[in-house]
C-alpha cells in the first residue's frame, strides 16, 4: 500500500507539471500541496479507548447511547487543547477512504484494503484500477471545488491565480453539464453540482492510476490473462469494483442526497472522458459511451 500511494502521488506530480491550462505560479502552489499530503493507512498508531462504553446483546438503544455518550465527552475534551493530526476520521474497519482538506491529509483504513479494491494475490492491473483508482480519487479532492480552496498547511486559504480559477471553473462547469444529461430513473437525471467533487475526483483518479499503473512491469507489457490485454484488464476491473445496484426507492433518495454519482456512472461517467479507454476496447462514434474528443473533459 506504502508503494501503491508513492506510485500514485508521483503519477499525479507529473501530471500537474504537463497541465497545459494552469499557470507556473499555480503548479508550485499545487505540487506543495501534493507533496505535503499526510497519509494515512491501515489503522491509527494510537488506539482509541472505549473503557467507558458496555456492548450488551440484547440492548440497541442503550448500546448507541453509550457510544454517542462517549463521543461527546471525547469531542467536549477537545475543546481548548492543540488539534490532534494523528486521530483518524474513520475506523479501521471501515470500507471507506477520506481526504480531509483541513489535516491535508489522506486516510485508507484497513477496511477498504480487501477485494474488490484490493488483493496482494491481483495483479497490478486489477490493484491499480481499484485501490489504485480510490488513491487517486482521494488525492483530487484536495484540488477539487471545494478542496483547492485549502493550502498545503489546511488552512483556508485562496492559492490560485484568478485565470486559472477561471479556467478551473469553466472546465467544472462542463463536467457538471456532462452528469446533468444522465438519466437514472424515468425523468430523473444526475446532479450535476451536487456530484461535481465527487466527479472530479473520479475522472480525476482513473487517470491517474492508469499513468501510475503503466510505470509497473505488467502496465509497459503486452501479456495477457485470461485473453485479456494488460489494458484491458485495467478497465474491466474498474467497473467490476462499481458493480452495485440499488432499489428505486434508495435511488430516488441517492440522487436527491448523495454527493457521488449513482455507481454506473462513476464508471460510465469517467470512461467516456478518458482517451486511453477509447484506444483499448476501439470505441467510435457508434459506441454509446462516445463523446466528441473536444468534448471530453480533462482536469487533471
Ligand atoms: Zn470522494
């Protein structure tokens, strides 16, 4: 994991650095900012101790009282005392990863280092495109709409010049129009403002891990496994990990609420943007994930 996260930071520092829109002053800001990232992975090297909370087996309610009870006292001792940059936002069991914009940091509990996401066993093809892929995706949102408005230190602090804000933000605004016309159910489609760090991060985050996984072995090979190509097999296991489907109901409810797009899109969304995915599967016009290449949106 120590590797995967290196890999993927020194594929996105090489990618800011060729970013054709963003001034030299900005680059330095942002490479600062990359650099500095705090990680986090695994589970925290101090414990958090739960002495004063009983877990009984046939008692919910008083189980959750004890625990928000706990939280607050932890949260009430806080007050008046240095910020804490080694406490961790989520559990360790937790399938889940955060990038936190005050800390600068970058947290992959435990919980999310197994399939799908990842397997010691997979090779990096199958890695990069899931872990590989959440990595990067964490990293963005550290220059995402809401992200890029923090410093390398996590203080809230405007880093950019107005141009590249401008052009930022243009490139935002397409993205948010390209989830605006998907239609999840009957008439109701994606939102596209609701959704756009969350679609930054991932357009983002699939590049990414694909320059990143084309610095391993199987990344510059040809070779393939079960008759697929290296490539291939990359994408394939992107939208493998997404694999998921909701009830109506809960995707009315995701749609109105849920900053990440619905799961198809998460795959769909990125893939019609990226031209190496176009290049592997030979898509064309006639292919429904096509979009015109002046179309296809390319942030980071
Ligand atoms: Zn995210």
């Amino acid at each position: 994991m120590d590797e995967l996260v290196n890999n993927l930071q020194a594929a996105f520092k090489k990618r800011i650095a060729k970013l054709d829109w963003m001034s030299d002053s900005s680059k330095t800001r942002a490479q600062e900012k990359l650099a500095a990232f705090l990680k986090k992975i695994g589970y925290p090297s101090v414990w958090k101790k739960y002495d004063d909370v009983t877990i009984t087996r046939d008692n919910l309610f008083e189980n959750m009282r004890q625990v928000a009870m706990h939280d607050h006292k932890e949260a009430v001792a806080k007050i008046g005392k240095p910020v804490d940059k080694t406490e961790w936002g989520m559990t360790p069991a937790t399938v889940n990863a955060y990038y936190n914009p005050t800390f600068n940091e970058i947290v992959f509990p435990a919980g999310i280092l197994q399939f799908p996401f990842f397997d010691l066993g997979a090779d990096d093809a199958i890695n990069y495109c899931g872990i590989g892929m959440v990595i990067g995706h964490e990293m963005t949102h550290g220059f995402d709409d809401q992200g890029r408005q923090y410093d390398a230190q996590g203080n809230l602090k405007d880093w950019w010049t107005k141009t590249d804000g401008d052009k930022f933000k243009a490139k935002a605004d397409g993205v948010v129009a390209q989830y605006n016309s998907y239609v999840v159910l009957d008439s109701l489609h994606v939102n596209g403002a609701l959704t756009l760090g969350e679609n930054l991060a991932d357009i983002g985050g699939i590049a990414i891990a694909y320059d990143a996984f084309k610095m391993t072995k199987q990344g510059q090979g040809t070779e393939k496994i079960d008759g697929f190509t290296p490539d291939q097999r990359f994408f394939l296991g992107f939208a493998q990990v997404w694999k998921l489907i909701n009830r109506p109901e809960t995707m009315r409810t995701c749609i109105t609420t849920d900053p990440h797009s619905p799961e198809e899109y998460r795959v769909n969304g990125p893939l019609a943007n990226f031209d190496p995915f176009y290049a592997t599967f030979g898509i064309t016009e006639k292919n429904k994930l096509y979009r015109k290449p002046a179309e296809r949106a390319k942030i980071w």
